[in-house]
C-alpha cells in the first residue's frame, strides 16, 4: 500500500471540498488516513487462498455422525466498492459441516474480519466468506448469512437510517437442505 500517494491524494481532496489542509486541525489528517487505510484494507493484498492459509488452523475429528458447527453474530464492517462508502453493524453467521476437521473457533470470526478488510459487496463478502471456510476446513458444505447497514442508503441518497440488507451464500448441503440453511437464522 502507498500510503505517501494517499497522504498525497486526501491533501488534494480536503482542498477540492473547500477545507484548508494547512489549519491545525487537519494537519496530520492526510497521514492519519493514509494509516487508517493500512489497516482497514489490509485484506486486499490477500487472496482467499490467503486467508484460508493464514487462518486454517484444523484439529482432526472423528464422529460417527454428522455435525455441523454454527456460529452466529461475528461482528464486522467494510467498505462498498462503489462509493467507498461504510458497510456496518454488520453481523456474520457462518455455518459448515465439517469434513473430518473443524477450524479453531477463532479462525472463523477472523476469517470473517480479514475478508471483510477489502473494498467489498455484501454479495461478494459472503461468498468471500464462504470460499475461504471451504479451503480452510475442507468442506464443500458451507452457509454464511450477512446482515448489515450501507452508509450509501442511510447517510447519502435516499438516507433510510431503517434500511438493513440480508444476504445469503449457501454451497453443498446448505444449498440442498433447508434444515441446514435455517441454521443461520
């Protein structure tokens, strides 16, 4: 990431809007978003595989039956790719049958914020979400559900504060069994 171009870029957009770059209230503010951006969009240097790898920490698991492991409510934001405007109150539930292997809980909610770290859809974020569970634990049989606010609906355009998009991505099972899609509800 070249934050010296984005310190360079934000200085140029604070004097488009009519703002004075030089008061002392905005001084640091071009190197403050430049370092905001480092962190934000540390996702987009990673490719799913990527995250998969970095995160796929697996224990073995031997049942007899077939599981599934759920978990609900992993919190994350974004940023839509089409007014780099901000995705939030966003919750994650993502849900997969295990393949002789389950993921380190934590993996799952950090596979999630890491995806999420990306210019993004929600569409997009969810079947991110779910490709990189697939590769991280070996399973074709994947649900994520993604509910969430738009700063483009609620504070620009038509401004509707109420307004919440639920998105869905289901592969194997999850796509076949209804049983198991009603798990992310």
């Amino acid at each position: 990431m070249d934050k010296e171009k984005i310190e360079y870029h934000i200085r140029g957009i604070l004097e488009a809007i009519g703002e004075d770059p030089d008061r002392p209230g905005l001084l640091e503010t071009p190197k403050r978003v430049a370092n905001m951006c480092g962190e934000i969009f540390e996702g987009i240097s990673l490719s799913n595989r990527d995250i998969a790898e970095r995160f796929g920490k697996t224990f073995d698991m031997d049942y007899s039956n077939e599981p599934y492991i759920v978990m609900k409510d992993i919190m994350v934001f974004s940023y839509c790719e089409h007014h780099m405007a901000l995705m939030y109150d966003m919750t994650v539930n993502v849900a997969y049958v295990p393949n002789g292997k389950v993921l380190g809980l934590s993996k799952i909610a950090r596979i999630c914020d890491m995806a999420s770290k990306r210019l993004q859809l929600q569409e997009k974020l969810g079947s991110d979400i779910a490709e990189i569970i697939s590769i991280a634990a070996d399973t074709d049989s994947v649900g994520v559900k993604i509910r969430g606010s738009h700063s483009c609906m609620t504070a620009r355009g038509i401004r509707n504060v109420n307004a919440k998009t639920e998105t869905k991505t289901l592969l194997g099972k999850f796509r076949e069994d209804e049983r198991l899609a009603a798990l992310l509800d």
